[in-house]
C-alpha cells in the first residue's frame, strides 16, 4: 500500500508509543525514558482498533457561532451564480465522534503563544544590538532568545496537539490503502478545481456559447495532516475553498478555520458527471481537447464579427465529483482527466461497507 503506518508518535518531549495491549507514553532523553505503560489513560472510540488520546488539557471548547447563508450573486452578465458551499461544520457529527470532535475544536481555538515569544524576542535582539556592551551579554541575550521561542513551540505542540492512533488488521490496511491509492490518483490530475458557485447562462453570445457558468479556482489534493493533530497513518487532504477536508481511515474531518466536523464515509452521496469545459485558462496536459469555440459567437455558434478581439477557445472534456451529506456537505470538484473518479467512489464505497460492520460489532460489544 501507498501509505505509511508507525508504531510510534512524538509530540515535544513526549513519545507515544502503539503495542497490542494498548497506548504508552514516555519522555526522556536518548538511552533514558520513563513512561506510563499501555493501561493508562486513552479513549476507545468506536471503530476497533481506532485510539485517541489527549495530551494536557481536560477543558470543554466555548461553542462557536455558525457561518452566514451565503447570499445569491450575479456574474458581470448578470447570471444569477448558485454557491456550492458546505453548511456549518457544527453540524456534522459523525457516530461516536462528539468527545473527539470538541477536543479538536477546544485545541484549535486555543492561542498560540509562539507568535508573541517571537516578537519578544526580536525586541531583545534588536534592544542588545542598540545598546550594544560585549560579545558575551550578546551571545547570552541570544541564546535566551532562542531558547523561549524553542520553548514556546513544545508548549503549543503539548497544549494545542491531539493523538490519534490506528491498529488496522488486514481487511482495513486493504480498504484505507485503496482509498488512500485512488486520492492520490485525483491528485495526479494536471489539474484540479474547486468549484464554488454555478449559473444558468441566458444569453450565451458573451459566454463562447456555454449554457453554465462555473465560478471556480484551482486547487491541490495532497499528502497532509491536520495543524497540531498527530496520527501514525499517512493522511490525504482536499481544500474546498475556506474548508479542508482530510480522509482518516474512520472517517472524514472537516476543518473550517478553528472549527472541526466529522462525516462518516456511509453519508457521503457521490455523483459523478463527464463535463465539457470551454477552457480560458491554460490546457492541463492530461486534458483531452474534444473541440473548440470562439470567446464571442453568434446565433449559429460561429464567430462574432463585431469582436475585434475574439480568440479562439479549446473545449475540454473533464470530469466532476460532487460530495454532499445529509449533515450539509456540499462540495464540487472538477478534473482535468476523467474516467478516475469512479475509482476513487468505490474505494469510499468499499471502506464504508467495512467501518460499518465494525462499528456495529463495536456496539454490540
């Protein structure tokens, strides 16, 4: 499989540890750890072989406000543009995901004081070198400069860093591995969009003849993990405008800002649709050019000759995926190569089937 599994994970000066019987923490130095062994104190959560574990604090989250109704929108035309934009992440609570769930979101929105040890230490720095009185107060107010921002940086990673590990048996390391193959098939589309709005355009002359107009933006799907959340699997991330989504091997989570939701992969609802896209960017190499247009035509579709400035318009044939759920997901993708999507929704379709059944035996448990 394309994907990476630890048996351990560091956060600071804190190691933790995977075994058969459990979770254990350490810390030390090199040849000198101590440790709480694997009974101590971590959550079962849900799907078999899923753990996760919090680091310092035990402190609820303040509740956040939800997102404005985005509001309809006009094109310069005046198309009226539909958003294709997620609700409110609040929302989206997957089975078993509550206690995980408000501790991400308490981390998040927790200050980071990295920031303002830096500008600290710049202030001294810049105050030494003003009033300057030897090279060894200097090297001194240096190295205590360096050593607070160090130091600030392990207690953001202790306060604001949460744990999670995976024990995959065999049919699991198959089915997160397919998923975790076929997204990164997406991602080696030359290019990848996503798609915020769409309108029914009226009056086509002014728009190379197409009947939708697409709002949207170029985008990455890549190998990441959450700020500040460690886990001992390899994770894949899709932005989707203000909104990340991350595929874990559970679960989807959803990252808004400071804010975080869970969807399980059974509520995903996939369609997926063969586009002809009139491209005004450049051609992805990967594109298959099916045809071509002009930027202002006529009635006929031909040329319109009261344009001076009237290129030429190759026409794509790419691929969408749409994403929604029941909880408010509501996302948009287009692909500069189509026929790999379909791929990619088995896999989701297959890992869901799984953690279904495994959640189920979890509850009868």
């Amino acid at each position: 499989m394309g994907f990476y599994l630890r048996k351990s994970i560091s956060v600071g000066p804190f190691r933790f540890n995977l075994s058969k019987s459990g979770i254990g923490v350490s810390t030390g130095i090199r040849g000198l750890r101590v440790g709480l062994g694997p009974r101590g104190n971590y959550v079962h959560m849900g799907l078999n072989g899923f753990y996760y574990r919090k680091t310092l604090s035990d402190d609820q989250g303040k509740p956040q406000s939800p997102h404005d109704k985005p509001q309809p929108r006009y094109d310069s035309h005046g198309v009226m543009m539909e958003e294709v934009e997620s609700g409110d992440v609040g929302h989206m609570v997957h089975t078993s995901s509550a206690e995980l769930l408000s501790e991400l979101s308490e981390k998040q929105a927790m200050m980071r004081i990295s920031p303002l040890v830096w500008v600290f230490a710049v202030a001294l720095i810049a105050a030494l070198l003003t009033n300057y009185t030897g090279p060894l107060k200097m090297g001194v107010g240096v190295l205590i400069a360096v050593s607070m921002v160090a130091l600030a940086h392990t207690v953001d990673a202790l306060r604001k860093s949460v744990v999670l590990f995976y024990d995959f048996d065999e049919t699991l390391e198959k089915a997160y591995g397919l998923l975790h193959d076929h997204a990164l098939n997406l991602a080696s589309c030359q290019g990848v969009w996503h798609v915020a709005a769409s309108g029914e355009i009226h009056d086509r002359k002014y728009h190379a003849g197409a009947s939708t107009l697409l709002d949207r933006k170029r985008t990455t799907i890549c190998r990441k993990s959450p700020d500040f959340l460690q886990t001992n699997v390899e994770t894949i991330a899709v932005s989707v405008g203000r909104q990340t989504l991350y595929l874990f091997p559970d679960r989807l989570l959803v990252y808004d800002g400071g804010r975080v939701g869970a969807v399980g992969y059974e509520e995903l609802e996939f369609t997926i649709e063969q586009t002809r896209m009139i491209e005004n960017e450049h051609v992805p190499s990967d594109a298959e050019v099916v045809g071509e247009t002009w930027r202002y035509v006529n009635k006929k579709g031909g040329p319109d000759r009261r344009f001076a400035n009237n290129p030429r318009l190759p026409i794509c044939h790419y691929e969408e995926i749409h994403l929604r759920t029941a909880s408010g997901l509501n996302e948009r993708l287009q692909l500069s190569r189509h026929g790999i999507a379909k791929g990619f929704a088995d896999a989701v379709s297959y890992l869901a089937q799984f953690t279904n059944r495994t959640e189920a035996d979890a509850a009868t448990a």
